[in-house]
C-alpha cells in the first residue's frame, strides 16, 4: 500500500506526512534544515511539527539554544493507534446507550464507495447469527476484490453460516472445507445480471449496488426484513442445489 496513502487513512495531513516522511531518515535536524527539503515556508514547517509533536510523533532538543526536531519511530503510530481503540472501548457502551432509544427505532443508513462496502459488510457480520443473501455473484466478485483481504474474508473468520442464492460462477471456491462447514448454496442463473447484493441478518436488511457508481444501504426495520426474507425464499425454491 502507499505509504502516503496509509498515513492520510491514519488521519495526518499533506503537510504532517512530508514533513514526518523528510524527517524519518535523518535523525536530528534543525527547522531551517527541514524547511529546505520540504520546501515549505519556515513558517509552515514549524507549525506542522507542532502538531507532530502534539501526536506524538515527534520529538524535539535544544542544544547549544537551537532546536532540533526527530521523527519518533513507527511504531509510535501503532501504539496511537491502541490508545485511541482502548479510550473508544471504554466509552463504547456509553456511545451506544446514546444511539439506542427505549422504543427500538428504524432507520436507514446510506453508505458510498469502497469504505461504505466494507462498513456495510462488517455490519451484516458482527455478530455470529443465520444470515441470508442473494445477487449476481459474478459482479460482487468485481467489487470485491478492491477491499481489504480482512473484509473479504470477515464471514469466513467469524465462522458465521449464511444461506446463498447467486448466480453459478466460481464454484471451486465453495467447495472448500471453510466454505461447506457455514454454507448452504442453490444456484440460480437469472440472478447473473442482478444489480445489487441483498443481506437479512437479523431485522436488518443491507443492499449494495454492482452496477456504476458504488451505493449501498442498510435498513433497520423488522417488516423489511421479514419482506426481504420472503423474497429470499422463492429465489431459494427456485434455485438449483449447489453440490458443496
């Protein structure tokens, strides 16, 4: 993965990731030092690594009155990272009190693009329940294969069984022993050109498009579900035993 790319996903900015990239390699160095490779006004420079020093990923001496600065070691980032998951973790029941009425609610939750795929999918399996769904297989497989290995694989992980109507495509895939274990398959091949991946898990009912622009949504609703559900059973009735 680019480098760049995975420090702007960790939540610094252009300016934090030249100056903290310019600074890994040299040791101590001084702002003006700084200021010539990144070619930034000292004035900027110094600024963005006072918000380095403020995340902890840079650290600074005076020596001689002059002020050097250091790029703390990588591994600083993932231990921000811990105590940033182990502060959410405390405070999670707290959020969750907040988002949880007495009278359970419905809603519906819009998500786009490759991170909204996987916040979808990491949804529908969180927890270990019977899980539907239904679509053109062959065209998930393309939408796929842009998300993380983690996310593609969350149901095998989790060991969470699923019932599948798809279209016939890949079926070596499903014949392995992780597969069988957690799976029951009937192919139907209208389903090839189906434009979207319907999941029911629980009241719920998730829905990605597979077709231009990525779009995806999940509805909390009980009576959705249930039509979801029944939609679901005569695709099932429909479609052909899958030899897994």
């Amino acid at each position: 993965m680019d480098i760049n790319l995975a420090l702007k996903e960790y939540g610094l900015t252009d300016k934090e990731i030249d100056v903290y990239l310019a600074l890994l390699p040299l040791g101590s160095i001084n702002l003006q030092e700084i200021a010539k490779r990144v070619d930034f006004p000292r004035t900027t420079v110094y600024n963005t690594l006072n918000y380095l020093l403020q995340k902890g990923l840079v650290s600074k001496i005076i020596k001689k009155g002059v002020t050097y600065f250091e790029a703390s070691d990588p591994d600083k980032l993932i231990d921000k990272l811990k105590q940033k998951k182990e502060l959410l973790e405390r405070v999670l029941p707290n959020l969750q009190g907040l988002k949880k009425s007495k009278i359970e609610s419905s809603s519906v939750e819009i998500y786009e693009g490759n991170k909204g795929l996987s916040t979808i999918l990491s949804d529908v399996f969180k927890v270990r329940q019977q899980t539907y769904y239904f679509g053109s297989y062959s065209l998930s497989v393309e939408r796929l294969k842009h998300l993380p290995e983690h996310v593609r694989t969350i149901r095998l992980e989790k060991k969470i069984p699923a019932k599948i109507v798809i279209d016939r495509y890949d079926e070596e895939t499903f014949h392995k022993p992780t597969y069988k274990k957690i799976t029951e398959m009937r192919f139907l091949d209208s389903l090839k050109d189906f434009p979207c991946m319907v999941f029911i898990y629980g009241n719920n009912v998730a829905i990605y498009t597979l077709k231009d622009e990525l779009v995806g949504i999940i509805i909390k609703n009980k009576q959705v579900a249930e039509a979801m559900k029944l939609i679901f059973n005569i695709y099932w009735s429909q479609g052909k035993p899958a030899k897994i």
